[in-house]
C-alpha cells in the first residue's frame, strides 16, 4: 500500500503534467463573426496549432478545441480562399487577449478580388446625356469623338453579378447594351457593348 505522502506527491506530478501540457479540453469557447468569405479555403488557426477551416458564406465561427480559463488566445489567418490574394487581404480584430469567458468577438474580413467591368459605346456620335449603371455604380459617358468610345464602370467584386443597364438615353438617340449581365469571373470583363441608333 502506498503512504499518504507518496500518494500526494504523485498526484501533484500528474496535475502539473497535466497543466504543462494543456490539460485536455478546457472551459472556454473561442469564436466569433467572419466576413467577406464566399468559397471555400479559410482557416483559421489559434495559438499556432488549433486550426479551423471555416466554410464559404459563413457568418460566425468556434474553435472545436476549448482553452482553459484565464489561458491566452491568439487568432490568425493561416490560408485564404482562391478569389482573396493573399494573407494580409484577411483581417483579424480583437484576436488576441485572454479568455476569462466564452469569446465571441473576434472579428475576421477578408477583402475577395475585384476586376475592371469595361466596354464600348457604338454610334454615341456627339450625342449627350448617356448614363450607365451597374447597381449603385453610376457612370455619365461624355461624347469623346471617336467610334467605339470605351467606357468603364467600377471595378466588380469576383464571384458577384453585375448588370449594366441604361439609366438616360442619350439626347437624339436610342441605345441598347449587349452582353450585359453575368458574374464576374476570375478575370477582367470587357465585352459590354451600347449599341446606339
């Protein structure tokens, strides 16, 4: 049989291994709101080793694996979807502190690519008034003298709809678009064609 004061001492051994080593799942949850993620291929990882892939159109997120009370969190950015170039183009905020409660404020947007929605104009002649638009995207085309006139709307964000569409007709003449709407793909978009008559 093992005396009192053995018996205590391995105890105490096996808590401090114990508490070396992390202790196994602890108490608290870490987590919060994601923005800015519409494919697949983000995670996130905490204090360097605990990863979390988190899926596309997600609006929040929790480790699986809980730290222990009082114990320190760190929140990174370890890899960013396919249409967000690079690392520094995810943020993190409030991703570091420690975790006396369940963490739900930690902030992570990542900024997704965009890509130049440009065009020409057919037959504008020195006709004014000609207003494009693509959502809240509003642009006047001025009469340049030449034929095709090119014309470039806000850059688009890669993965979501436009629809170019016009808002006022110019002076004297009838204009219609071609090849308007689509999403926009990985790369620029420069087919956008206003016909006028």
């Amino acid at each position: 049989m093992i005396r009192s004061p053995l018996r205590a001492g391995i105890a105490l051994a096996c808590a401090l291994s114990l508490s070396a080593c992390g202790g196994g799942d602890g108490d608290v949850y870490i987590g919060g709101s994601v923005s800015g993620v519409t494919k697949e291929g983000l995670v996130l990882t905490n204090n360097g080793g605990d990863d979390l892939a988190v899926p596309a159109n997600a609006s929040e997120f929790f480790f699986n694996t809980r730290v222990e009370t009082d114990a320190g969190y760190d929140v990174k950015v370890k890899a960013v979807p396919p249409n967000v170039d690079g690392i520094e183009n995810c943020f993190v905020s409030g991703g570091s502190g420690r975790a006396v409660f369940t963490i739900t404020t930690v902030r992570v947007a990542c900024r997704i690519r965009t890509h130049a929605l440009t065009g020409n104009v057919i037959g504008l002649g020195s006709a004014t008034g000609l207003v494009l638009v693509n959502g809240t995207d509003r642009q006047t085309i001025t009469p340049s003298g030449t034929d095709p006139q090119a014309f470039s709307m806000a850059p688009v964000t890669e993965d979501l709809p436009y629809g170019v569409t016009i808002l006022a007709q110019p002076t004297g003449r009838q204009c219609t678009v071609e090849n308007a709407t689509g999403t926009m793909r990985a790369t620029d978009i420069g087919n956008v064609v206003v016909r006028c008559v």
